[in-house]
C-alpha cells in the first residue's frame, strides 16, 4: 500500500500502533487472524512513504527474510524503515509476549539495515485483541 491520501508523519511508538491496528482491522476477520509483518518506509522527515504487508502467515509464525523487507525501502529509496507484526493470540489479560524468533528476525533486519544505509528505526509487536504493544525500540532492544 502507497500511502498517497495525506502523509502522516510518525513521532512515536504509539502513532505506529494506532496506523498498523487500523491496517490489521480492515482485514477479513479469516486474514486477522494470521500473523502479519509489515513495512513502513519513511522519508527522512519521518512521513509515511509506504506501507507494505511483506508476509501474511500462519497463526503463530510468519516467514520473513530481509530480501523482501528492504525490496521496496530500496526502490522508493527511503532513509528508515519501522517493521510491525502481529500476534493473533494476544488478549486483553495478557501482555505482548516476544519470541526468540522475534528477537532474531528484528538483529537480522538491523544488521542488514546498517549494511544498507537504512535505519531500522523499531520493531513493534501488536495484539489482535489487546491495546497493548511491544517495542523493541523502547525496551532498549535496538
């Protein structure tokens, strides 16, 4: 998804939350229950250029490599990126739990990040049915 409409400039974690739970809410109720890993690419004032679903999965896991996480940051020729994905699991009476693999996609994107000239500037975990998040960027994990 070109984001064309209004540029939306991000100044938090939060305003990431709010946009990839919206994204996650206008999908079939069969599609909101995978897990998904998006991509937004910003500009170097920190405004939306695009969001793209980079893989839909299963509901526990989804296949992400870095090949297709960077395709489009590199093409659009942005200077940041912000990845999101969801646990479909995840209620209100629990908090946003990551996983090993969690950890080990998001050093993999940084790593390739910095090798390309692109910041990965957060990783964010969302839940289907909880408010609550996860930011690796603000547990201190990047």
């Amino acid at each position: 998804m070109i984001v064309s409409e209004k540029k939306r400039k991000i100044l938090d974690s939060k305003d990431v939350v709010k946009i990839f739970k919206a994204v996650l809410d206008s999908e079939s109720e069969i599609d909101r229950n995978k897990e998904h890993f998006w991509v937004c690419g910003l500009n170097n004032r920190n405004v939306i250029v695009y969001i793209e679903l980079v893989s839909l999965g299963v509901l526990n896991q989804s296949l992400v490599h870095p090949r297709e996480v960077f395709r489009l940051a590199i093409t659009k020729g942005v200077g940041s990126i912000i990845c999101c994905h969801n646990h479909p699991s995840a209620t209100e009476i629990e908090t946003i739990q990551i996983s090993t693999d969690d950890t080990n996609i998001t050093e993999r994107l940084v790593a390739a990040g910095k090798l390309l000239g692109i910041q990965v500037l957060d990783h964010i975990v969302i839940g289907n049915d909880t408010e609550d998040y996860y930011s690796f960027i603000k547990e201190g994990k990047i």
